[in-house]
C-alpha cells in the first residue's frame, strides 16, 4: 500500500518548538530549528536500510515518539487570503503566484465528526499541491490530538501514486484546521488533464472514510514551463550523480536526478547569484526529485548546485550583542555577515531589521535570533516568511512576540560553517538549453 503521510521539514522544526510535553519533562526545554534538524537527520539515517518509499517515514516516527502536539499558528490566521496554497506558502518564505493557478475544487466528505473539505488545487507536472480544511463538530483537540499527521491515498487515472510528499498547516480555530500537501509527481509523467482520487485513511489517529475524485487540468501553468533534458553525470567525491532533467514552472524549479540520491544536498544559485531555496525533495534509494522554489528570474542560462551535509555533532552555541549598540556587524563566519541596522517596540513585539551579506543570504538570515535574560532562545513569530521583498535577498526583519521592554535580551548569531559542511570543489553548474 502506498500511502503519504503529511508532513513538511520546516513543520517539524516548528513542531518541536511548540511541544507540550507531558508526564515529567522540563516544560522549559525547548529545541531550536537546527537541533531539530539534526535530529530529524540521525533518525533518516538509522531507517535508510527499510528500503520504505516515503520521504516522510521518520518524520512520522519522530513526531510519534514526542507525544502530545499543540501547534498554531497565529501569523497564518491573521494573514489568511482567499487562497490557502497562497497564505502558507508565503509564511515559509516562497513568494511565486500560486493564487493565479490555483484552481477552486470545493469538495467535501463527512464522517465520524469530522468534515474534510478540499478548497484548491494546483499542478505544474513536478507536484500537486492541495490546500485543504478539517472541520469538528467538537473542538479538534477533542477529537484529534495531532491534525497536522493525515495519512492519505492517491491515485492518478486509476494508477497508485507510488511516491512522497508533505506539507504543513496551522489551526485557524477551536474547531478548524488548514493545510497543504505537497504530492511528488515529477516522475510519474502525468498527461496535462487527469483525475486524482483521494483517499483519507485516517487523520491521526481517527480512522475514517473521506474520498474524493478530482479533475485536474494543468495547461494554464504547462504553457509557461519549460523541460531540460540534461541527462549529465557529475562525480562527488567517489560518487556519481546524474542530472536527468531540469523542469522550471512559475511554481517551482524541480530536478530529476538518479543515483547518490540521498546522499547529498545541495545550495542551489541562478545565474545572477540568487539564492533558490529547496522546498522538498523524495527518493527511492537511487531514483529521485529534488524540489526548490521558483527562479527569480525567468531567463536564468544555468544553475549552480553546491553540495553539503549538515553537522552532526552541532550544538547551537550563539554569540550575543547587546540589543542597544547599533548597527551591530554579526560575523557567522567566512561565508558572510548579518548587519543590524535597526531595533523597534510594538507593545509586545520586538521588530528586528537587519541584512545579509554572503553567497547564501536566505540561509545565513535565518542565524540571527533573540535570546531572554536566561539565555533562552525567544520564539520568532514571523518563523520563515522575514524576507521584506521578494525581489530583494538581502533585507530581512523578524518579529518577536511576547517581551517586554522592561526585561533585558541580547540578538544572538548561530555560526554557519559550524551547521553546514560545504563541499565548495564538487560545486557544478548546468546550463538550461
């Protein structure tokens, strides 16, 4: 049975920092994005040897074993638009227009207490994202601990889908859930009309029937996509990898690739030096597709992969500036620096403005963060989404919820290098012609 379990990495972070543990842990403890990270990482690699098709199989473990979950997210309820798909995108910092192609489904089924209502759906060939709702008779907590874990089927003209996705969501209220799902189909050649049957097996831990048949045309987006048979094999150290094809949607810039699939990943740059932030990607072992954002610019002549693992044995350790001695120059070592510039107070929020200067300025902003009078790491409430301009990858400002002028906190900047191991000599560039 092939089956997709709904889940995202970024939402795994998030998850983790708003865990409610129960029985006798320290409700103090709290994990930061790059220890969840590394975390998520050590499970993959104890589950390789399952031969198990689902990108998300440890995340599903990991998030079984923490227990009880209530996350929200207030930022989405406050920013909700007409589109879902729009909304949360946006929110993890991918700006490309989903709400022009998106197209309205409005479909619901009901049981067991429970409506699960598809609002939209979207398809540019590389994947399927739908935006969905989940709406209790009963408040959701009382019916379903965890909404954001829905395990679900999926077919295309009769055909099992055979390989991952995730997604992520929010609670918009006591009673509703919104979410999105991410469904890899770069491989399955899908025809540009198709009917995708959806088959909700069970929503946590409530089992139930919500099925669903829907007519998908995908040629309003297939007009402005283009498809690069690349078919190049680039050796890593003593591995081999071979780019297949390139496909660049005004949604997405996906990579078929065979090989050391899962052995690498890679920072991804157009031709201009802008940063094309990865947004998933799933394998079988040897075959798979990698995931990014849309390309800035539509005329981009090649792309640039540089390859990198992520740091085990990372333990978050920031250096601290005092919050009042602006502009502050906050090296995150040799790969770049993290400028201040300006601090201001909304009641209880804290607006952090500063830029990035570097090769990976997205990434290298995400260092930066807010530390209490305990050291404690202060929850970011703009998370992903900080980047002030689409268009302009170097200005960022995040907002901290929940301070008070009247306690004394520090900024805080995480060292890059000491996260990301580079691999800068197996760098490589593919030319879209």
């Amino acid at each position: 049975m092939n089956k997709i379990n709904n889940h995202d990495d970024d939402i795994i972070y998030d998850i983790l920092n708003y865990v409610d543990v129960e029985e006798n842990y320290n409700e103090d403890f709290q994990l930061d994005q790059i220890t969840s990270k590394r975390i998520k990482k050590n499970i993959d690699k104890k589950l390789k040897g399952t031969k198990k098709r689902k990108k998300y199989a440890a995340a599903a473990v990991l998030l079984i074993s923490l227990g009880a979950f209530a996350f929200s997210n207030p930022t989405f309820a406050a920013n909700i638009q007409d589109s879902i798909i729009q909304t949360m995108q946006v929110l993890r910092g991918d700006y490309a227009d989903y709400k022009k192609y998106s197209k309205n489904v409005n479909l619901s089924s009901y049981d067991k207490g429970i409506q699960f209502k598809i609002n939209e759906i979207v398809s540019d060939g590389n994947k399927i994202i739908i935006s969905y709702s989940i709406i209790s008779d009963k408040k959701i907590s009382e019916v379903i601990k965890n909404p954001h874990i829905t395990t679900m089927e999926f077919k295309i003209n009769g055909k099992m889908l055979g390989f991952a996705g995730g997604g992520n969501g929010a609670l918009v209220n006591d009673n509703r859930y919104d979410g999105i799902l991410d469904i890899d189909t770069m491989r399955e050649h899908i025809p540009s009309t198709f009917y995708l049957s959806a088959k909700v097996v069970s929503i946590d831990k409530l089992e139930g029937t919500w099925n669903f048949n829907i007519k998908v045309n995908k040629n309003d987006i297939q007009e402005e996509t283009k498809d690069y048979k690349i078919n190049k094999t680039i050796s890593i150290g003593e591995d081999n990898v071979l780019i297949k094809k390139i496909s660049i949607s005004p949604i997405s810039t996906s990579i078929e690739i065979n090989g050391s699939v899962g052995k690498y990943h890679y920072f991804l740059l157009d031709d201009k030096g802008n940063e094309i932030l990865a947004s998933g990607a799933s394998s079988n072992g040897y075959e798979g597709e990698m995931h990014y954002n849309s390309l800035i610019n539509k005329d981009t002549k090649y792309l640039t992969f540089i390859p990198f693992d992520y740091n085990d044995n990372y333990t978050p350790n920031p250096k601290t500036y005092d919050i009042d001695k602006l502009p502050l120059e906050l090296p995150i070592g040799n790969i770049g620096k993290l400028i201040v510039k300006n601090v201001s107070w909304d009641n209880d929020t804290l607006k952090i403005s500063y830029t990035a200067e570097g090769k990976f300025p997205i990434t290298q902003s995400r260092s930066l963060c807010l530390l209490d009078e305990k050291g404690k790491f202060v929850e970011c409430e703009n998370d992903l989404g900080y980047q002030k301009d689409p268009s302009n990858q170097h200005e960022f400002e995040k907002c901290f919820k929940g301070v008070s002028k009247n306690k004394k906190y520090k900024i805080g900047v995480l060292r890059f290098e000491e996260f990301y191991k580079l691999n800068e000599k197996d760098k490589f560039n593919i030319d879209l012609k």
